[in-house]
C-alpha cells in the first residue's frame, strides 16, 4: 500500500493497480491503474473536493458512482 499526500485535507491511497482519492477520510475518485477508467462519487461536496475530483480524473473516462461503492472500497483498503 502506498499512501501519498497531494495537499491539504487530500491523500491518495494505491494498492492493487487502484489508486483512491480521500477528502479529508472520505474516498471520493479512483483510477483503475491498468486502464483508462476513473469513477468518482456521485455524492455533491464542497466546490473545493468537486475541483480536486476533478483533477484527479482529468484525462480518464469517468464513470459516476454511488458514495455507498467508493465506501466499499474503502473497506477494501483496510489492512488486517
């Protein structure tokens, strides 16, 4: 797993060729890696975590999801 901060309050998270934006402790967009495939949360936050969505999957196709998916891969991501 790799963690990495991309500024204030936004983190990405990869492991397993998927790679998972959070807002504050939220999952908000992922990147398929090995494709060319985003999803972000269908979810209407702030503007400011809408831009940072917004840039993290520019280039991508996106395909919108529910907030209840991006939280199931969260659970994914939880080492035990």
């Amino acid at each position: 797993m790799d963690v990495k901060p991309l500024g204030s309050n936004q983190t990405m998270v990869s492991m397993g060729g998927v790679s998972v934006l959070y807002s504050y402790a939220v999952p908000v967009a992922a990147i398929m890696n090995n494709s060319h495939k985003a999803f972000k949360t269908d979810h209407k936050w702030s503007s400011t975590t809408s831009k940072h969505i917004n840039k993290f999957v520019k280039g991508f196709e996106v395909v919108e999801v529910s907030q209840e998916t991006m939280d199931d891969w969260k659970k994914a991501f939880i080492v035990r």
